[in-house]
C-alpha cells in the first residue's frame, strides 16, 4: 500500500511538472457598431455590423515546453458576427497552425496563416488597423490570399540587433502542376525604439490546372512590393505606407460595381497606393487619422481617401469608437469605404462602436 502511494506521488509530481510547462489560452475579440453608408447605388444604408474596428473572434492557441529552448505552438482562430450569432464561414478559418518555436533558431509553422504583406500594412503602415472607416484596404489591395494563404509554411527569424526576415511558402496543391496556385513572400523587419518598419514583397501564381477535358489556364502573376513604418514621438506616432503592385488582379476592387456607372470601373494590373497618417494621444483616447492615394497607372482610375476617428479606452479591454471616411472617385474609379469585415457600398462612412478584447 505504501509502495502504491508512493507510485502515485512520483506520477501525480511528473504529472503536474508536464501541466507547468504546457499552456493553452482562450482569446478574442466582440466587435460591433452602427455602420452608416452613403453615395453608392445602393443608397442610404444604415445597419448594425459585426467586426467594424477588428473581426470579431474566438480562438486557441498554446505552447508546450519541449526543453532546450524549442517549443511546440499551434493556434486556432473562428470568426463570429456579433450582430446575428453567426458563425463566419468555416470553423477556423481565420488561423489553423502548429509549429515548433525556438529562441536561438526561429519559428516555422504550418497552416492556414497571415502573409507578410497584411501584417505589414495592418500592424505597422495603417493607424486604424486595418479596420473602421478610414482602413488602408480600401484602397491597397489585400483580399483573399492576399490576407492569408492555406496551406502554407512560415518562417519567423529571431531578432538581432532590432532586425528580422519571415518568409511563406504556400503550396498550390493542383494536382498535375506544382506551379499553379502557389504563393510565396518574404519581409525585412526592423523594430527598436520609436522605429517599426517593414519592406514586404509577396508573389501569388494565378494559374489554373489542367483538369480532364479542361486546358489548363496561364494567367500574369501577381506581384505586390510594400514599405511601411511607423515612428512613435511620444504623444504623436507617425505612420508610412507605399506599395506597388503589378499584374493582372493584384489590385482588385471591393465592389465590382458600387455606383451603378454604365461603364463598370476596371481593376489595375499596375498601380502604386500611398499612405500618411499619425495617431495622436488626446484626452484619454487618441485621435486617428490618414491620407491615402491610388495612382492607377493603366486605367487612370485613380482615388484619394480622408479617414478620421477617435479611439477611447473605456479599459485595458474595452473601447468605444466613432469614424468618418470619405472617398473621392476619379474618371469612373470604384472605390468604396468599407470597414474591418465588410466592403462597403458607396463613398462616404460613418461608424460608431464597442470593442472588447478578451
């Protein structure tokens, strides 16, 4: 009896050791506000939308200790729509990974995940994140694989001196082409001090395989270059972006046809977009605001946004938010103002929410 209680110690102790060095946390975001919309042809549209400032989320991720400085990480990550309960499209179809993470070595892991090209803009070059009115993809394009790519592998650098490199590899998985549909990209990250910044560039191969009967389909790659950065003074933090993209759908629009125009706008297989914004600490909160400009060099279509907003923190977790973006059009461009989950439907938006992050 003795020798069975000692057993039992000695299990329960290794047990207890296993739990310490292995953890999983439940994370996510409920998003929502009122949304208002003008100048489309869809009209005046008022509506409560889920995900205006940051998609609203639920996720997992977790971390286990295999010893010698190396770790195994997985993270899984579902949308929600708070406005009706819903869930949004597939079950962990924001983040699917596993991976292994070592300090001296890097991170690669393997999934569903981010490219370096929208954690650049999101993260670094746009004060709204990516999110609220004013974002930067209204105008520079990040849609689709351009936001994350399945099947894909990635590679995180440790940083020295300030200095990283990711780079993604997303395998096409055509049968009979190992070219058609793959993507790769690759970043230079420099982060210390004031001083974040990011030169990204990200390739997508467009083809399709032949299947049966059907030939197969050879299309331009799309190739998107972007330099962004930030710099915090203190009370003001500036913001930069620049990108350039070329070939056929590397700069899509939203909304194929927003405004009704007779001649539907045509998407830019060569354009650059620009972006100037700062954030600035005020009263509790912090002021928002930006520039951005399209230059459409095929079709002269080109766009200039104006996005402002205030961001106050109710708490560490909690913030209220009101924004107010307006798109000016040229030559029958198609650029809507839209928001973190949807595109929106004309040029002008208002929008007036609750964050809470948990």
């Amino acid at each position: 009896m003795k020798k069975l209680t000692l057993a039992a110690l000695i299990i329960g102790g290794f047990a207890a050791q296993a739990q310490a060095q292995s953890n999983v946390t439940i994370y996510g975001i409920a998003d929502a506000g009122i949304v208002g919309e003008r100048g489309g042809s869809a009209g005046s549209v008022t509506k409560v939308t889920s995900g205006v400032g940051s998609a609203s989320r639920l996720g997992f991720r977790g971390t286990e200790d295999l010893g010698g400085g190396v770790a195994a990480i997985f993270q899984l990550e579902a949308g929600t729509k708070i406005d009706t309960g819903e869930s949004d499209a597939a079950f962990f179809q924001r983040q699917a990974f596993v991976g292994l993470k070592s300090k001296d070595l890097g991170t690669v892991t393997l999934g569903r995940q981010y490219t370096m090209l929208y954690n650049a803009l999101s993260k670094i070059a746009d004060p709204f994140g990516a999110g609220f009115a004013g974002n930067a993809k209204n105008l520079f394009p990040t849609g689709g694989a351009g936001t994350r790519v399945s099947n894909s592998i990635v590679y995180s650098s440790p940083s020295m001196s300030g200095f990283s490199v990711d780079a993604l590899y997303g395998m096409g998985e055509q049968a009979g082409d190992t070219t058609a549909g793959r993507q790769f990209g690759f970043g230079l990250n420099y982060a210390q001090g004031p001083l974040n910044a990011a030169l990204v560039y990200n390739n997508k191969n467009n083809d399709t395989a032949a299947v049966g009967a059907t030939p197969a389909v050879r299309r331009d790659r799309v190739k998107n270059t972007l330099l962004a950065a930030n710099y915090d003074f203190g009370m003001v933090k500036a913001y930069f972006g620049y990108e350039i993209d070329k070939g056929a759908g590397s700069s899509p629009l939203p909304v194929a046809n927003a405004f009704g125009y007779k001649v539907a706008p045509k998407s830019s297989a060569d354009s650059t977009a620009l972006l100037l914004g700062a954030g600035v600490k005020m009263g509790g909160g912090t002021l928002l605001a930006s520039y951005i400009r399209k230059d459409d060099k095929q079709n002269n279509q080109d766009a200039n946004q104006f996005g402002i907003g205030y961001l106050y923190a109710l708490s560490k977790r909690t913030s209220a938010y009101a924004m107010v973006a307006k798109m000016s059009n040229k030559n029958g461009a198609g650029y809507t103002i839209g928001n973190n989950t949807e595109a929106g439907s004309g040029d002008k938006a208002y929008n007036l929410g609750v964050r809470h992050t948990f």
